[in-house]
C-alpha cells in the first residue's frame, strides 16, 4: 500500500477524526496565533476538524487524512496532511484517493489553509 499511494495506511482500529484534542498544543506555542480560513483556501485554516478523517502517516510523523469538510475552494474528499510542526491548517496534497495512486499532487498556487499570522502593525 506504501508504495501505491506513497504513505502508510493505519489499521481500521486505529482510524481517527482529527479533531482538536487529537493535535494537541502548549499555551506558549498557540497563545499568539491566530487561525483563519481565507475565500480562496482549498483546506480550512483549524487545529483540527471531526471532518478530517486520518487513515494513514507519511512515514515521518504528519498525518494524512481525507477532508469531509474542505474550504471554499476545496471539495470534499480531498486528501490532506497536517505537518507535526504546525498547530493549525494543513496542506492540500491531491484532490482525491484516486489521484493519489495516479501519481497526481495539488497544483502550485493553490489556497492552502494554513493559519494565517498576523503581522505587526507599524509604529
């Protein structure tokens, strides 16, 4: 299965939504982010959502899910992964399981999701 779709598939008993509490957060890492989810994100920009279905890992710790609740510019069943060194958002990597045993990955350029940081005001 690794080698078809180029992650690892969990067992059904290890499946899981991958909800708030299951990406869990220091204060002192979350305290000053702010999340939001832009009109031209294809993946919404949360800690976590009941809609993201985890069914595997990419080997190196970042859960791979598929996204029954995309962004604006997302659909559903689209395949996401949610990087280990982030607190929020998560990175589209193809539009469905079908492209992703075709070998097919999201296009360049696309809404992300990732949370957006605020950036200083100047003065």
């Amino acid at each position: 299965m690794a080698e078809a779709v180029g992650w690892e598939l969990l067992s059904p008993d290890r499946v899981y939504a991958a909800d708030t509490a299951s990406r869990p957060a220091s204060w002192e890492h979350t305290a000053m982010n702010a999340v939001g989810t832009g009109p031209d994100a294809t993946v919404q920009g949360l800690a976590g959502s009941p809609g993201w279905i985890v069914l595997g890992d990419t080997g190196g710790g970042d859960p791979i899910a598929f996204d029954l609740a995309p962004g604006p510019r997302g659909h559903l069943g689209q395949v996401i992964v949610m990087s280990h060194e982030e607190n929020c958002g998560a990175e589209l990597v193809v539009d469905s399981l079908t492209g992703l045993v075709l070998g097919r990955r999201a296009k360049e350029g696309r809404g992300k999701g990732r949370a957006e940081r605020p950036r200083p005001s100047p003065g």
